[in-house]
C-alpha cells in the first residue's frame, strides 16, 4: 500500500503581505492565516491521519496544531523541516537588499540553489536536512497516512528533488500559496509521485489569481 504525504504550507503570517525575508525569524500567524488554516481542517477531518509532523517555528506549530485537533492527535517537532535561513537579510524587504548588497543579492537571485547570503543557507543545505528527514518519516509511517507542515521555500526544494525538477529554479518556477495542499504518494521511500500541488480551493474558490509579484525578481520583471 503506499504511503501518502499531506504536506501543507503554514498560513499566512503577519509578515506574509510586506515581501520581506523571514525564513528563520519566528514569526506568528495573522487573523486571515488562522482562518485558512480552519478551511484545510474542514476538509482533512474525514481522512485517516497517523501522524502530524511540523517545523518546530511557531507558525507551523500552530498550523499544524489546528490541522491535528480534529484527529486529535498531538504535533510532532521536526526540526529539519523549519525554513531556509537567510541570514543576515532576515526581516528587511527585498528592495533593501537589493540596496545594501547588490552583488551578493544578484548571485542569489541568479542561483538561490548553490548560493547562500552572508550567515544564511543554500537551498543545497536546506535540501540536505530536509530531505532525509521526510524520507525517514515516510520509512518509519510505510502504508499510512500523515500530514506535514513546513514552510514555502522548503516545500517547493522537497518537491523539486523528489520529481526530478532542476532545483536551481524553485524560486522562479515553483509556488507555494499559505495554507496549500499538497499530495505525495510514495510507493517506497525512493519513489515519490506528486498527485495535488499549492491547491488552495478549501478557501479560495474558482481559479487561482494571476500572481502579480513577490514570486521572484524573474517574474516581476517578466513581460505577461
């Protein structure tokens, strides 16, 4: 029997409108994140969960723990799932980082993959932590059910390794909206398949907006 992953994003926070870099400051759900939250709860409260697993950062704790009271199950920390780490340009808006360090920003946002800013990571170490800690989780729940909250660029670099995605270009072409669903079935630890992906219809009906910006300095600058 495989083994399904609910893997879910956690909701919108505070910070979530203001385009600003807050992969490892702990920062807390806003009104409308707790709301999308209830939204995904309604429709999982049915499903046969295991396990819920989170980021041990207060976003995905809460998240997670609104996903997990319908099953009454308790969250499981997972500390190698918590966000990428941007280092010394955590909190500042992304203009101002353009700003104060243009040229390590444009190497970054050229290759956010194998290039980290100053104190932060690479999406390569994010991957290197993050990765086998799902796959141990997926071993250790073989032919069940669980779900796991993370967080946005984490997600779409799991994502990227597990289907065969060149990971150098989650930022660009890969998004995460808060409070998405996605599916992986997973027929052996080494065999993933992507089955729903940033599904957010439990709270946002019709056909998802256009993205305007805030994606990366590629899709800003894009001509649409």
């Amino acid at each position: 029997m495989p083994t399904r992953v609910y893997l879910v994003r956690h909701g919108a926070t505070t910070l979530s409108a203001e385009d600003r870099f807050a992969g490892e400051t702990d920062v807390d759900l806003s009104d409308s994140g707790r709301a999308q939250l209830r939204h995904l709860a309604d429709r999982l409260a049915h499903e046969p969960l295991s396990t819920v697993y989170a980021s041990p950062m207060r976003r995905t704790l809460e998240s997670a723990g609104i996903l997990a009271e319908p099953h009454g199950l308790p969250v499981v920390p997972v500390p190698a799932l918590r966000e990428i780490s941007h280092g010394r340009w955590e909190t500042k808006a992304r203009r101002e980082v353009e700003a104060l360090w243009p040229e390590e920003y444009a190497r970054w946002d050229s290759d956010p993959y194998t290039f980290a800013p100053e104190g932060g990571e690479s999406g390569l170490a994010v991957t290197a932590r993050a990765l086998p800690a799902l796959i141990g989780l997926v071993a250790a729940q073989a032919g069940r059910t669980f779900l796991v909250v993370s967080h946005k660029a984490t997600i779409r670099l799991l994502v990227s390794v597990l289907i065969g995605f060149d990971p150098r270009f989650y930022r660009d072409r890969l998004d995460q909206s808060p409070a998405c669903l996605n599916v992986l079935d997973f027929k052996d630890p080494s065999h993933a398949r992507l089955t729903l992906f940033n599904d957010v219809s439990h709270y946002e009906r019709g056909a998802p907006e256009l993205p305007t910006a805030h994606l990366s300095s590629w899709w800003d600058g894009a001509k649409i």
